[in-house]
C-alpha cells in the first residue's frame, strides 16, 4: 500500500525542487532507473515524444516531472516513516 504522504514531507520535496529545480529531477530520475526501471523506460519513450508542438510539449513536460515528483514524494514518505518506527 501506498503510504499517505505528510505536509512537511510535501513541502520539503517542493522546496528542494524550487531550489534545485533540474538537479532535483535529474536525481529522482537516476533513483527511478535504478529503483524501478519500467517506469524509467516509460519515462524514456514519453520523451521520445517530443516534437513541434508546443501543447504536447508541455504536456509531455509535466506529465514527467510529475511522474519523478510523485515518486520521490512517496519514496521520501516510506523512508520518513521507516525512521519514525524506529526511533519513535
């Protein structure tokens, strides 16, 4: 099951994207690679999709940097609560 993520888990992941922008999704895509290669494979061929309009464009944009947000957003939540199990 997925884990319900916090607001402070949120906001963290949203500041560290504000401050480091495409470091932060270059990161989450290297996790994802090593992590969970069918979705890095699906995010490989929806970039392949890029082309001369600007709509599927940002469409396309979105859609990825929300799939890698997602997904550092629910890892980061696993992570937060494995922590707080073991030290209360």
């Amino acid at each position: 099951m997925l884990p319900v993520v916090s607001r402070d888990v949120y906001n963290s992941a949203i500041a560290s994207l504000k401050s480091e922008g495409n470091e932060y999704l270059g990161r989450g895509l290297e996790i994802i690679k090593t992590e969970n290669p069918e979705i890095y494979m699906d995010l490989v061929i929806a970039a392949r999709k890029f082309d001369d309009s600007p709509i599927t464009n940002a469409i396309l944009e979105a859609s990825i940097r929300g799939t890698i947000l997602t997904y550092m957003v629910l890892r980061s939540q696993i992570e937060a609560d494995e922590m707080n199990k073991v030290w209360g």
